[in-house]
C-alpha cells in the first residue's frame, strides 16, 4: 500500500509567531505574535498574494532573481515560460519549501509566507498540486477525500471518527465537481492518470484553499481530461485564486485571462496571452533569436 501522507494531516491547529515586518506598509504592521491561521484572511485591498523584489540563489545561480508578482483574490493566473525559467521555484517559495535569499513574500495583507514553515502555510490556506499525483493507491476515493478533509486529528483518527452530515454533503459536492461521483468506492491506484489528478485536485479542495497552486496540471492527460480541466479551473476561479503553471499553450489560451511570463527568474511580460505572444522580448525568448 502506498501511503503518502502529508504532514498537515497529523499536526494540531497552530499558533506561530511572526516578526513585525517593520519596513511594509502599514497596513502589514499589526502582526503579532499568537496569530492564528486559517479563516479570515485578510485581503482588504484585493491582492492575495504579494511577492516582491524575490531572490532565490542556488550556489551562486539565480534561479529567481528580484522577482514581483501579485495576484487578485479569485483570479485565474497562467505563468509561463521556457524551461528553467523558476516557475517551479516560485510555487517553492510560496510554499514555504525554498526559502527566499531575499524580498517578501505575502499571503494576503498580514501573513508574512517567509516566516511561515510549508505545514502552516497550508493551513493557512495555499494547496499545492505537484505535476505527479500523490493519491492513496489503496484507499478509496471516498477515504481519500476523507482523509483530505479539514482536521486536526491523525490520519487514522480521522478515518475513524464519524462524518458529520455537513462533512459527507462537502465530500458529495467535490466528488461532482472533479466528476468522480460513479467511481467513489475505487481504490484510488485503478484510476486512470487524469483521474487520479482530479482526485489530488478534489483533496485540496477538501481542505478548502483560498490560493491553488498547480504545476503543469494537464501534463499527460487526454484531449477530453484537459478539456474537463479547463472547465474545471474557470468553475473555481472567483471562490479560490489560482495560479497555473502550463507549457500547454492551448491550455493557457483557453483558460488565463491574465499571463504572467518567467524568464531567467524575472517577469519577461504580463498580459493577456494574445498581447505576451506579441511581446519581442517573449518572441525573442521562446524562438530563441
Ligand atoms: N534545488 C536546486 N538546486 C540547484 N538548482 C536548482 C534547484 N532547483 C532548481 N534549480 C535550478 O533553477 C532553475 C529554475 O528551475 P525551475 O525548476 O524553477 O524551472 P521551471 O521554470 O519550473 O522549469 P520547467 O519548465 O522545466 O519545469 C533551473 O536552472 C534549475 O536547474
Ligand atoms: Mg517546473
């Protein structure tokens, strides 16, 4: 049995301190110490995720390099760029699992993503879907998306602890959203690859994320299965945020309203994909002239 368990199935609820950040706006002033995560983001002034002046070093090689970014509660955001541009880098980041040699990174107006470890950062409310699923082969999808599911127990506890009728109606709802409903007593492992993705997806919206993070999501899939993504990722912009990570152009132009383009660790353009397919500079990077 593959059992992959992520460490925010087996943690308490947490309270962590974070430093002042004495140099940000005032807005971003009134952290303290004993903050709790979770609901209640603030995002008064639109933006829910503010990266700015990134860095990340490796050995002396800039992998991200004085990057910004911000990104509008609810918005579709597609990044793109040729390979080892950091678009992976960046979901590290925001993650929590590389940390920055330099900038800030924000989720919403007061949490400060650089002082946070990644288990907080998820319960905080940012879900990251890797480009392989990461599903529980020998669980069901039920169990899976049981399991998933908001708690502070174990993972064992909460496989033993009844659902409440609110819990089964969520699991219900998901399940018709990543369109899994005929297969809910599967063992996962017999699902086919974009199912298994849909799956992951239906995990993390079991945890109910304001920001998703989805690292070339369609990689793999059918016409049909990055068709139903497609519509999938429209139907949960404006209750979430997303951003995208997607080589596949078609995909992008079918969902993004807002492209955001990496190269050597910088913003190259930002735009519509139609006027960053037009930019010289993008032209000049992916042609290679
Ligand atoms: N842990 C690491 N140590 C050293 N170099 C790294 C590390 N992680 C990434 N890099 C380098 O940083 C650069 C950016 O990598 P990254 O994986 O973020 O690119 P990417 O845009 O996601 O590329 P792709 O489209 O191929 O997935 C690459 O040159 C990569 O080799
Ligand atoms: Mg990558």
């Amino acid at each position: 049995m593959r059992i992959t368990p992520t460490a925010e199935f087996m943690l308490e609820p947490v309270f962590f301190p974070v430093e002042p950040n004495k140099d940000a706006g005032t807005s971003r002033d009134n952290i303290g110490f004993g903050q709790s995560v979770g609901p209640g983001l603030d995002t008064r002034h639109g933006t829910i995720l503010t990266l700015e002046d990134i860095s990340v070093s490796f050995d002396g090689f800039k992998a991200l390099n004085a990057l910004n970014l911000y990104i509008g509660v609810g918005e579709l955001r597609c990044i793109i760029g040729p390979n080892g541009a950091g678009k992976t880098t960046l979901m590290d980041v925001i993650t929590g699992k590389t940390r920055p040699s330099h900038g800030k990174a924000w989720f919403g107006e007061t949490l400060d993503l650089t002082q946070m470890s990644e288990v907080q950062i998820a319960q905080a409310g940012i879900g990251r879907k890797f480009q392989k699923p990461t599903v529980f082969e020998a669980l069901s999808v039920f169990e899976n998306l049981e399991l998933a599911q908001k708690t502070d127990k174990s993972v064992w506890a909460s496989l033993r602890a009844r659902l409440t009728g609110e819990q089964k109606d969520r699991i219900t709802e998901v399940l018709e959203t990543i369109r899994l409903t005929t297969s809910v007593n599967r063992p996962a492992g017999l699902l086919s690859h974009g199912q298994k993705q849909f799956l992951e997806i239906g995990m993390l919206l079991m945890q109910d994320p304001q920001l998703l993070l989805l690292d070339e999501p369609v990689a793999g899939m059918t016409d049909a299965e990055t068709e139903f993504t497609a519509e999938l990722f429209k139907s949960l912009a404006g209750k979430h945020s997303l951003m995208v990570v997607e080589h596949d152009m078609g995909f992008v132009g079918s969902i993004a309203d807002h492209v955001t383009v990496l190269h050597q660790g910088s913003v190259l353009a930002e735009g519509s994909l139609e006027q960053v397919q037009d930019n010289e500079r993008v032209i000049e990077v992916y042609l290679g002239r």
